[in-house]
C-alpha cells in the first residue's frame, strides 16, 4: 500500500514538473521530468499489484486473486486440501498456505514478497483459526 502510495505521488509530481517544464520552454528540465515519469509508470507497471484470497467455505475453494496493470489472474485451490497456514521469514515474513493434499499440494505463499511488522503473523494466526471447524453449539437452556 505504501508503495503505491509513494510511486503515485512521484508519478503525479514528475508528471507535473515535466508538463510545466514544457510550458515555460525549460527543455532539459521537462526532459529529465518526462524521462522520470516514464520510469516511474514502468515501476508501476512491473511492481504494483493487488492480491485477493478468498476463502469459500460453501464451495469449498480458495481463490487467489491477482490483478495489475499487465492483466488479472485467478487460481482456485480445495479448501479441503488446506492444512495450516504459516509465517515464512522472521525479520521479514510472509505468509504461506501449505496445502498437504490434492494438485494444490506443497507450499502457496499469499505474496510474493516479504514484509515486516505483525501483518504476516497476524493473518496466520486468523486463517489458522478460520479454517478450524466450528465448536458446536450447545443450545440446552441453561440449568439452575
């Protein structure tokens, strides 16, 4: 997100650098603005990307979703298959599903990249808990 975030700006900022160079006819500024832009909208291009994993219980899949400036992917996995999720890294970390049965089976990381804080370790520990079947409910009236 911060990636994004930063690359918009810098691409916004040269962008309009580059236009108001060429207005004011200040030709090795709006240049170099017009070379960096086309290099930030490459970085764009080649770095930014939006990942979706839903978990479908009903239907029994899971569907990564990926989607950047190149074009959109989809690949749907068993829930059935799911072992566990867990935390790959330590400073820098991501998280892995790890699929144990099936086509599916062996290691899918969510990302393709680590990253560090608690987000890695968090979203383990909310899948792992998800995907544990649900305790039963117990809907006796309460005794005195």
């Amino acid at each position: 997100m911060l990636v994004t975030a930063l690359l918009g700006f810098f691409f916004l900022a040269s962008f309009a650098g580059a236009v108001s160079g060429w207005i004011a006819s200040e030709w090795l500024v709006a240049l170099v603005l017009t070379f960096a832009t086309a290099f930030i909208t490459l970085c764009i291009r080649l770095f930014v990307r939006r990942v979706q994993v839903i978990f479908d219980r009903p239907n029994n899949t899971i569907t990564f979703r990926a989607r950047n400036m190149r074009g959109y992917s989809e690949i749907v996995h068993m829930l059935s298959d799911l072992s566990h999720a867990k935390k790959e890294g330590h400073d820098t970390a991501r998280c892995v599903l790890v699929f144990d049965k099936g086509m599916s089976q062996g290691d899918h990381p969510i990302t393709q990249y680590s990253t560090s804080g608690p987000a890695p370790k968090q979203i383990t520990d909310a899948i792992n808990a998800w995907s544990k079947p649900p305790a039963p409910v117990d809907s006796e009236p309460p005794k005195a």
